[in-house]
C-alpha cells in the first residue's frame, strides 16, 4: 500500500513538472515573438496603409491608416470620409482627438490599438498553452487566455523569424504575411482581419514601413483633444449582449426604441 502511494506521487509530481515546462517555453515563445516588432529593436518607426473595409459590399469603405512609434509613446491617425480621429499615447497619458457628430462604423476601435494585430496580447495572469509544430520547418502553435476573458486566441508564428502568421478567437480571424524586415526587426507587410460580430472585412492594401527621426510635433497631444488615464494593457471592448427587440405581431407603422446606459 505504502509502495504504491509513493510511485503515484512520483507520478504526479513529473506530470506537474511537465506542464510548467511547457507554459515556461510559451512564455519564451511570447517574449521572443513580441520582441521581433517591438520599437527596442527597430528602433522608431512609421507604418501606413489604406485601409478596405467591408470589401465588395453595400457597406464598402475606404479609410487612410498611420501609426507612428518609438519606444514608450506612439501615434494613431486614422481617417474615413468626413471622420477623423487621431490618438497620442505618451506615459500613461492618453490624448485622444475625434470628429465631432460622426461614427463611421462599430468596433474599429482595434485600429487605434494595432500592436495587438502583430503582437501576442499577453497580459499578466494569462493562462498559456504548450507549444505545437516543433517539427523543421512548421508554424509553432499555442493558445493564451487573457486573465478576466472567456475565450482563447489561438496564434501561430514563423518558426523562422517568429513572426505571426495568424491568429484567432471565437469572434475574430487575423492574418499576417510578406513581413518587411526593419532594422533588427519585422513588421508586416499583409493585414487581413474578419470578424464575426459585428461582421466585417478589413484588409490593409499598400502597406508600407520605414524608421522614423520623429519631429517635436509627432507626439504632441493635437488640439482640443481629452484626456484619459491609461496603462500598458488596457482591456479591449467586447461584446456583452446582443438586444434583439421583439415587437407586437400585429403591429404596424413606425418605433422609436431608447437605449440608456453608463459606459
């Protein structure tokens, strides 16, 4: 009896070993993948692009893309139509300019955050997977659960270089490729994002990088813009329910629905 107890707590304790090992190389994994885009390596950079939204559609948009970074500020500029909105993070300072009485379309918000289209969105207290695909040559796989989410965003790097080839989750699949190589680092060169709720199709065309000798004005805070508090992992906006409003059957004319809450 005695001898069986202690072969099973060897057991366990090697299974226990084995998961921790595997998380760790994750982790690794984790840091070497963001630390081939980050602005330490490339230095200051400026990536542009036009922007397709909802391609082939009724609801088909064009849009003109900028993100200007060094290594603890960055700037967003992001224009469609009449609308534009400009966003400058400096610190935990975030100054944040928007055209007034328009809303081009929901949930572009991810737009103003793109280091999370390149990069492993890890905060601390995420749940990691181990790692597929150790084969020569194969993509390595992993999984990360976001401390506070519900659901897993599965990604897959270059074995290679470690770039990010795509990476998805319940709601949304984005993928990356013909990665441009800037000083010790990458960005991509590709961007396609589908989502699923709401449904949209963005794909970034002309897509273009270079190393930046920012001027004073690049990261000033642009006028008549607020100011907010902000941190390193601020956590993005998702869905939390859907309202479907259903109405008498035997109703006809017009509705007006009022929606009142406190964001």
């Amino acid at each position: 009896m005695i001898r069986f107890l202690g072969v099973g707590l060897i057991f366990i304790t090697a299974l226990c070993s084995a998961t921790a090992s595997d998380k760790e190389e994750t982790r690794k994994l984790v840091e070497e993948v963001n630390a081939t885009s980050s602005a330490s390596l490339i230095g200051p950079y400026q990536i542009s692009a036009r922007l397709l939204i909802n391609p082939h559609t009724k609801e088909e948009k064009t849009a003109e893309w900028k993100f200007f970074r060094d290594a603890t500020r960055y700037r967003v500029e992001l224009r469609i139509g009449g609308y534009q909105e400009i966003q400058v993070r400096d610190g935990n300072k975030l100054f944040i300019r928007r055209t007034p009485g328009v809303f081009p379309s929901p949930g572009l918000g991810q737009l103003t955050h793109p280091e999370q289209l390149w990069q492993v969105w890890a905060p601390p207290g995420s749940s990691l997977s181990g790692v597929s695909g150790k084969q020569a040559g194969a993509a390595l796989c992993f999984s990360v659960k976001p401390k506070g989410y519900s659901a897993n965003t599965h990604y897959c790097v270059s074995s290679q270089n470690k770039t990010i080839i795509s990476h998805k989750n319940s709601s949304q699949i984005v993928e990356l490729g013909k990665y441009l190589q800037l000083g010790a680092g990458y960005l991509p060169g590709t961007i396609e994002i589908r989502d699923s709720e709401p449904k949209r199709h963005i794909i970034f065309e002309d897509l273009r990088a270079q190393q930046l000798s920012p001027a004073a004005e690049t990261f000033t805070a642009p006028e008549q813009a607020r100011q907010f508090e902000t941190c390193e992992y601020p956590k993005s906006a998702e869905s939390i329910h859907r309202v479907e409003p259903t109405l008498p059957g035997n109703s006809a004319g017009t509705a007006t629905i009022f929606l009142h809450g406190l964001i």
